[in-house]
C-alpha cells in the first residue's frame, strides 16, 4: 500500500476513534447531539472504502 493510502487510511481512523469517544451513550445513540458524530463515523467508513477501492485500482494498473 502506497504512504498516500496509508496516511488516508490512518486519519480516517483516527476520526473514527475521536467521534466514538464524543458519541453521549447516555442520550442514545440516535439522539440529536449523537446525529453530527453518526454522520462523520459514516463518512470515515465510506472513506476507509474509497481508499481500499483506490489501492486495489493502483494494483490493477501495475499489472497491465
């Protein structure tokens, strides 16, 4: 995996971590303070996504 993938990747992760640790698990997980926290978990994910799609098109690209 190219570093541009791994930085990528590693961020996403991180964001990931700091938006479970300010979810309030008191109020419910879809209560309105929880949706801002939902929504950047959601993006992370669909980037970590992106990101092996991108690696694995780089990897085909090599073998032609």
């Amino acid at each position: 995996m190219k570093t541009f993938y791994k930085v990528f990747l590693v961020l996403f992760i991180i964001f990931i971590g700091i938006n479970f640790y300010a979810i309030d698990w008191r109020s419910g997980f879809l209560d309105d303070e929880n949706t801002k926290f939902i929504f950047s978990i959601s993006s992370a994910i669909l980037g970590i996504i992106v990101v092996y799609i991108l690696h694995t098109w780089s990897k085909l690209a090599e073998r032609k």
